[in-house]
C-alpha cells in the first residue's frame, strides 16, 4: 500500500463501519469461549498486582478479567459499549473491579505513560489506521512498560476464514489486513525504534462446538464480521458463503466424536517499550 493510498484512505468513515460490523451479533458470545488466551498472555506479559493496566479493544474482557485476577488496576477500553457493559458485568459477578472508558484504539483518551501495560486480545489488530493504533499502545505504556497482543494469524483457521469473508464481503481498498498483524515482519513496521524488544510466539486456541454446522451457526448469528458479510448477501450468495465455511471447518475439524475441534494458529506478542 503506496503512502498516496494511505493518505487518501478515509479511515474515520471505514472506523464506523467496522463499529457497526462489531456492534452487530453479539461477540460476547464468540468472546467468553477465548478467555484462556487473556490468561495466557497476562502470564507473558507477566504482569504484577498493583500495575496499572489498559485493554485495548477489550470486547467484553478477556485480558481485563484476566489482569483483574491478577490483583492489577484495569481500565477496560472499546468503541462498543454493550461489550463494555458486558466486560463490567462480568468482573462484578467475581468480585472484581475495573474501570471501563469507551474509546477509538487510534485515539486513546489517556495521557502519555499512564499505563505499566497495555493489552489487545484479538482486538487492536482490526483497527483501519494499524500505525496509528501501534503509536497510542506505545504512547499509553510508560517507558520500560510492556504491550501485550495476541493476533490471528494469516495461515490458521480464522485467518483463513478472514480470506473466505473477504471473497464475499471485500474490505475497503487502501487497508492493511488486519492479519499482518499476525506476521512478525509487520510488527517490526509497526513498533520499530519504539520497543527495545519484542516476542512473538506463535500458540493455538482450540475451538470446541457440539458440530461444524454449530460452529457455522455460532459465527453466522454472533461474530459480526461474518454476520454482517451474510446479511450483505442474496440467497445463492448466503448459500454459497455457508458452503465455503462449513469446507474450511470440516477440512481443519480433528474431532473423532462427530463434535467440532479445530485448532486455530495466533501470535502471542510481548514488546518493551524503550526509553
């Protein structure tokens, strides 16, 4: 992508699309099912009780419950605020307690350096202007704090699933996809001098359903970029979608009971902010 495209990229209309794409199904559903990856990334990222800690694009709250648990001051960020509302719910129902701010990845309401950590499970890697969303993590973390991601990757499953979506509901011209941020080479573009080091381990998640057919119904009804890529489409053209989907499940599916259990490729990241 030319510096001339990305100039006359109109990301503000292209961000409220995706808000509409997001804010319709209900992820929470598809959210709740990866809370192990908040787990698992509070653990890399290592964070302390105490440390003050932000979740960008946090849904409805993995990484903030996880960090929550973790004895840490989570403020739980995203430009949804039923997710939010939802991500507050939960952390009422053990106990916990967060702040929530709703707010644009790109543009984070939050001065320079307030944060020991800032974390983004599936979440910061959908952002249109993908430079200036890395900037705000960086910006938000104090020098020395850390940024924690996990991303798709473009070879697993839902980054292959991406590329279906994509055939029938084609993203805006002048983007990124959001699946180079599954690719260490990006990362490196996009945090560059800014970290003085950066991980990137490659994990799977596990997807567990009663069947194929109830993962396809899961996703069609409740993750909004698959749901709203259906609701664009005529009969043959949902019919097709559906098809090509339920391909890539049972291609991926190692169930031997007749359930779905596909395993699903993402980058855990941890970088150290320099300075």
């Amino acid at each position: 992508m030319s510096a001339s495209t990305t100039a006359s990229t109109d990301f503000e209309a292209i961000k409220a699309r995706q808000q509409g794409t997001w804010s319709s199904g209900d992820y929470a559903v598809i959210g709740t099912t990866l809370q192990l990856t908040g787990e698992l990334l509070c653990e890399a990222v290592d964070v302390a009780a105490g440390e003050r800690v932000l979740d960008v694009a946090a849904g409805n709250g993995n990484a903030t419950l996880a960090a929550a648990r973790r004895g840490c001051e989570v403020t739980a960020s995203d430009y949804v605020p039923a997710l939010l509302d939802g991500a507050r719910a939960r952390a009422t129902s053990e106990g916990l307690t967060i702040d929530v701010r709703e707010a644009d990845a790109e543009a984070l309401p939050f001065a320079d350096g307030t944060f020991d950590a800032a974390l983004s499970t599936f979440g910061v890697m959908f952002t249109p202007n993908q430079a200036q969303a890395a900037t705000e993590l960086l910006r938000v973390c104090r020098p020395g704090g850390r940024v924690g991601l996990t991303n798709w990757t473009p070879e697993g499953f839902i980054g292959q699933m991406f590329k279906i979506v994509g055939r029938y509901a084609p993203p805006p011209a002048g983007l990124h996809s959001p699946l180079e941020w599954g690719t260490e080479d990006r990362l490196a573009e996009l945090f560059g001098t800014g970290v003085r080091s950066l991980d990137a381990q490659r994990r799977n998640f596990v997807f567990r359903y009663r069947s194929p057919e109830d993962w396809l119904e899961t996703f069609r009804t409740y993750y909004g970029p698959t749901h709203k890529a259906f609701g664009a489409l005529d009969d043959a053209g949902q019919v097709a979608f559906a098809q090509d989907l339920l391909s890539l499940a049972n291609e991926h599916n190692t169930s031997e009971t007749g359930a779905l259990r596909i395993s699903s490729e993402y980058l855990e990241v941890v970088a150290v902010k320099a300075g």
